[in-house]
C-alpha cells in the first residue's frame, strides 16, 4: 500500500543468540491505529524500536516512509538528577515550538500548571501525561506509544485515548499502540497484533478475539462488544480543586 | 599588555575555564565524571609519544585521548561492562604503557609536576592563541551538536526515533573533551583538568534551574575561580593550579547553602 508509513517484513532481533522476536510483520498506515498486545516479555516494546529504526532487524527489513514526523513516547525515561530540565524544556527537546503550541497541548493532557515545574518534580501520572503533550506537540505522522497511560489516572486515561483518537483524527497519522488495556484496544484500534516472540494471530479485534491462538493467551472472558466505560464529567477539575463548568 | 606575566596567566586561565563549563555540565549531566581522569591520565602517554617521536606535545596528547576516547564507545558497545569498570580499565591500562615506556626511553626528562599541576604563570603568547582558537572552536562544534548531544543526554532511544544522531554527537563530544584536555596540559597539568571540568559545573547545578543556563553559571564560576585563584596565588605564594581549584571548591560550598530561603527570611523581616 502507498500510504503505509512504515512496514515491517519478517524482523527479527537477535540478541547473544537469543531471538527477542522473530518474523515479525506489520503495517501501519495514515489514519490508522495498530496495537501490539502479547504477555510480558513477547517483544512488544522491541518491535515498536524496531518500527521506529532505533534497533536494526538482523533478519528482515524495515521501510519507513521518507521525511515523515516520528514521535515516541517510551516506556520508561528516568531523568538524572543532575539535569536541571523543566517541562518547558522537556517538550522543546528534540525540536523548538512556539509557547502557544505549548500551552495548546499541555491543556489538551491537563497539566498546563505545570509549564515551569522541573520535570523531577512530576508525579508518575503528571510525567506520562507530559511525555504524551511533548509527542504531541510535533504533530507527527507517525506516533509510537509503549503503554502510554501507566500511572495515570482513571479519567486522565478515558481522556488521553479520547486525544488519541482526536490525533487520528486531526493529523490522519498513524500511531502504534502498545496497550495492556483489552478494552481500550478492543474498542478504539483498527488493526490488533498478538504478539508471542513472534506474530500469534492479527487482524480486526472482531476477528482477533475469536481466533484460538488468541484464546489461548488471553482467555475467552474479553468480550469486543463489552462497551468501554465512560466516565463522562459534566464538569472539569481544574489543578487547584475548583471546578469548571465552562461547558 | 602580554609582556606581562600575570596577565598572560588571566588570559589563558579565563579563556580555559570558558570552555570548560559547558563541557563540564556535561561530563556531570552524563555521569562521565571519571572520563576526564581518564583521559588525563593517557595525556602521560602522549607526552612521552611526542618527546620520543619528536613531535608537538598538544597534538600528540590530543591523539592519543582521541584514540581513548574512541575506544571507549567501541568498549561500550561491544561488552556489557559498566561505565566506570571501562573507564578504570583504560586509565590504569594506558598510564601503566606511558609509564613502562617512560622507563624504557630513558633518555627522556619529563617535568613530572609540571604534567601534573601545569604551570599558568609559564604561559607564552603561543599558549593564549592555542587556547583562545582551539577553545572557540570547541564551544562552536559544542553549539552545533548541542540538540543532538543534549536530546542525547535525557534520552538516546528518545531522540534516535525522532530522526537527531546523537550517537554521531556523543562522538564528537568525546573528541571535544580530549581536545579540551590537550589544550589544559600546559596550564593547569592533568590532574586538574578534571576538576576544573566538575567543580564549576557540579556549583552551578545547585543554583540552576535550566540546561543553558547551568551550562553560563559554570563558566562564569569557572572564570571567577581562575581570577580569585590566580590573585590568591600571587598574595599567598600557593601553588596555582591547587590554588584555582580550591577557589572553586569554595564557590561550591557557598552554592550549598540556602540561598532561597534566606532570601525569604530577609523578606519577612522587612514585612
């Protein structure tokens, strides 16, 4: 497909004579959401570096499409103390942004008071939410997120998927889930990839939880139909504890 | 002007501790603290190299820390050793050569204090133009690769998907400190480039609160310990380099203390 922007044919990383993961095969197209479930260990986070070209497959090949916008939102970044680093200086790490681009997307994760705190100084919750608004920030084409909302609240995760379809729908990138919410990925991707050290099963979630492989390591009791919960606010919670009813 | 010893001696120690700030920020920032003694400790090699080879002493340390410096990432790539076990191994490695090959070249006469603790106040014109060129060509190479290098810094993988290199700039900085340190031998002598590395900027941490801004604090505390050092070493005839460093030990005791809240304690007074 020419819209794809990256494929990934049959990669496999190899790591002192261990396979982290093998004949791996996916796609991610514009518009598109692809999530990447599997069990701890299945090479999840190693196949989204592969898709970014942070690791080099030793067998199989990688195509990203040229001059596209990549942002990655990592599983876990731990910051030296010895960093002085604010969350303004945090988003404008790897490319510069106006301040009110700044201000657009920290609103969009709910953490606009905290533009000039040291990123330190966040919260678990609070620091996932800034890696979301900085990858955001660039309006990419192509987005990776390893489990993007550990740590964040329950709203704040109903309301950081509801960005991430917005996203989709705004910038018509493509983004590649890592999520170990079922529901999440059952309800809101397009295309799910079971992963076990290699591909198990892929497709529609329709299709997907029926297949056995599927069945085999998850279990039957995830129901595609089951409506995701939505805990829908009338009102906002503002930083400081007052409420806003702005709309 | 530059007949003058003293002078000359400001000079160049201002223009070195320029530098060194930003480089040191980060030396700290990537937990390299030992890499510079690292490398001045190979400048003992290169120093013999250029006396038995007949060759010019800077250059010849340069190469040589270079040549380190680059080992260490191909080290670091290819065994699952820690930085610091790494760092070890190649420092005592390389002093142990310089040292073996010191013997066996007996003909040589290195001043052996004045490798170690460098001697400012012997600066020739010569020394301040090596100094002030190779140094702004430093802070220029340093100010291109900073995204890279920076972005780098908080995270590799981070900035290797967002399409910057900073393995390329990790590489360059390395060079960059071992040019760095062929460039100090001479003024404050191995073992204190190091410190003239760490002090000002570790000072500067505790009083900054952006990247840039730690890396400005920590020349201007650099250069600050270079004038009090100098001027202290001439009023109470010290040493220079011990002198300097001492300085700057100073300013990072006087950085610890509580600035924040004694300034709000003034504040409640008046009110």
């Amino acid at each position: 497909m020419e819209n794809s922007l990256i494929e990934l044919k049959n990669c496999g990383v190899n790591r002192s004579a261990k396979w982290l993961v093998r004949g791996v095969s996916l796609k991610v197209s514009e518009g598109q959401i692809v999530t990447l479930i599997g069990p701890n260990g299945s090479g999840k986070s190693t196949t989204a570096k592969i898709a970014l070209g942070i690791l080099k497959p030793d067998e199989g090949t990688n195509a990203i499409r040229n001059n596209i916008k990549i942002s990655y939102v990592p599983q876990k970044i731990s910051i030296d103390w010895s960093l002085p680093l604010r969350v303004i200086d945090f988003i404008n790490l790897v490319e510069t942004y106006e301040l009110n681009e700044i201000m657009d997307t920290l609103s969009i994760t709910g953490i606009k008071h905290l533009l000039y705190q040291d990123v330190r100084n966040l919260s678990g919750g609070e620091f996932q939410r800034l890696l979301m608004a900085r990858a955001i920030t660039k309006k990419p084409n192509f987005l990776v997120l390893d489990e993007p909302v550990q740590g964040v609240d329950y709203p704040g995760e109903i309301a950081l998927y509801k960005t991430i379809q917005q996203i989709v729908k705004e910038l018509n990138c493509g983004i590649l889930l890592i999520s170990h919410n079922l529901h999440v990925v059952m309800s809101q991707t397009d295309h799910v990839v079971c992963l076990n050290g290699h591909v198990c099963c892929s497709g529609a979630p329709k299709s997907i939880v029926a297949d056995p492989e599927y069945i085999k390591l998850f279990g039957k009791n995830i129901d595609p139909t089951l409506a995701f919960y939505q805990h829908e606010h009338d009102h906002k919670h503002l930083p400081d504890g007052s409420i806003d009813n702005s709309h | 002007m530059f007949d003058d010893f003293l002078f000359r001696a400001f000079i160049a120690g201002i223009g070195l501790a320029l530098i060194t700030g930003p480089l040191g920020c980060f030396i700290v920032w990537r937990r390299l603290s030992y890499f510079g003694d690292t490398l001045s400790h190979s400048a003992l090699l290169g120093v013999v190299a250029a006396y038995a080879l007949n060759f010019n002493i800077i250059l010849s340390v340069f190469i040589i820390s270079g040549l380190i410096s680059l080992s260490l990432l191909y080290l670091q790539k290819k065994t699952n050793l820690p930085n610091d076990a790494l760092l070890g191994l190649l420092a005592h490695s390389v002093l142990a050569i310089g040292l073996v090959l010191l013997g066996l070249l007996s003909f040589i006469r290195i001043d052996l204090m004045g490798l170690l603790f460098g001697d400012i106040l012997s600066v020739n014109f010569m020394d301040i133009l090596i100094v002030w060129i190779g140094g702004t060509v430093v802070l220029i190479i340093l100010i291109l690769i900073w995204r890279p290098l920076f972005a780098g810094t908080v995270n590799l993988e981070l900035a290797k998907a967002e399409g910057l290199n900073p393995e390329f700039a990790n590489a360059i900085f390395t060079i960059l400190i071992a040019a760095v340190i062929a460039i100090s031998i001479k003024i404050v002598g191995i073992l204190l480039i190091t410190g003239l590395l760490i002090i000002p900027a570790s000072a500067s941490r505790n009083i900054s609160s952006t990247p840039i801004q730690m890396a400005i604090f920590a020349s201007m505390i650099g250069v600050m310990s270079v004038v009090l050092g100098l001027y202290s070493s001439i009023t109470w005839n010290t040493s220079t380099g011990p002198t300097i460093l001492g300085i700057s030990l100073i300013v990072f005791l006087i950085t610890l203390l509580p600035w924040k809240k004694l300034l709000i304690f003034k504040k409640k007074i008046k009110s």
